[in-house]
C-alpha cells in the first residue's frame, strides 16, 4: 500500500521495482513527474482515470486495458484509461 503522503517520484520508483504499471487519477501532477522519471529511469508505465470514472467502470476499463495492451505496450508509456466497448460483455 501506498500512503498519501508518498512523492510522485517514490511512487514511480515503487512500481519500477515491483514492475507494477501505476494506476493514477492524479492527472495534474504525475505526467510531469513521469517525464522528468523517464528521463533516468525506464517504467512499466502508467494509466490515468479521469475524473468522474467510477470504481466499477474504472474495473470494467482496466480489465479491457488488461486484455488488450501488452507489458511491452506500456513500458514507459502514459495512456488514458480506455473508453467502454459498448460490446463488452455481450
């Protein structure tokens, strides 16, 4: 578990050793950090979720980014939390 208080970059360096790819709403501040990380360090990469994005929909949306972007796809990547396929589940 990561506490509030954890820098954006201690949060980077956590998911590099863990090779966890990050799970943020902080869309404010994280991509300039992640910039600014790259810059010394490789990362497994990162999804934003807007805000407004439930839980449940964000679950939804992460298991279509799951199914559909490979770890090679993400490395050192940001990518939005992907929009609902309307046929998902059908």
């Amino acid at each position: 578990m990561i506490l509030d208080a954890t820098s954006d970059a201690e949060v980077l360096l956590l998911c590099l050793a863990d090779d966890r790819v990050l799970v943020s709403r902080d869309v404010s501040t994280m991509p300039l950090h992640f910039v600014e990380f790259l810059s010394h360090n490789e990362s497994p990469g990162i999804i934003l979720v807007p805000d407004g994005t439930s839980i449940g929909e964000a679950i939804e949306r992460l298991l279509i980014a799951w199914l559909n972007w490979s770890a090679e796809e993400m490395r050192n990547q940001i990518r939005w939390l992907p929009t609902a396929d309307p046929t998902y589940g059908r």
